[in-house]
C-alpha cells in the first residue's frame, strides 16, 4: 500500500509540473503576442504622423518581392526617396523594411 501512495504522489507530482509548464507557455505566447501588437501600433503611429501609408509602401514592394527587376527595383527607390521627408520618416521607413 505504501508503495501506492508513493507512486500516487509521484505521478501527481509529475502531473503538476506538466500543467505548470502548459500554463507557462500560454501565458509566454500571451506575452508575446501582446508585445508584437504594441509594435505594430507603435510603428503604425509613427508612419501616420510621418505621413506613410504602409498600403502603398507595399504595393510599390510587392512587384520587387515578386520579380526583381530594374524596373521595380527603380520604382520602389523612387518612392521610398520620395517619402523620406524626415528623420521621423527615415525610421520609420527602416523599422518597416525590417519587420519584413
């Protein structure tokens, strides 16, 4: 019997540290996730006062992540030199290509 109870609380030991460890990775992902999404917020605020729209900065990125060409190449240039008016922009701009 003695042996039972032993194994009984090994086992629920086990169980335990198993659930803990769950929990711990939820609350992880939790964490993460909130982290990324005050981020994104973060940049989105600062390309709105910058005056970049990350629909259009994709847009004129797309065909360069598509095909590679001079062509799109040249016009993605264009438009980031044409939309860094700033220090403010600049970073954003950065911060924006890195995330990609």
């Amino acid at each position: 019997m003695l042996q039972f109870f032993k194994m009984y609380f090994y086992l629920l030991g086990c169980f335990i540290m198993l659930l803990l460890q769950v929990l711990m990775q939820q609350q992880q992902g939790q964490i993460e996730d909130a982290l990324r999404k005050a981020q994104q917020d973060t940049l989105q605020q600062a390309a709105d006062e910058a005056g970049i729209s990350f629909t259009d900065l994709d847009s004129v990125l797309q065909p360069i992540i598509d095909s590679c060409t001079k062509d799109s190449i040249s016009s993605g240039k264009g438009w980031i030199l044409q939309h860094s008016s700033s220090p403010k922009a600049d970073q954003v701009l950065a911060q924006y290509l890195l995330k990609k």
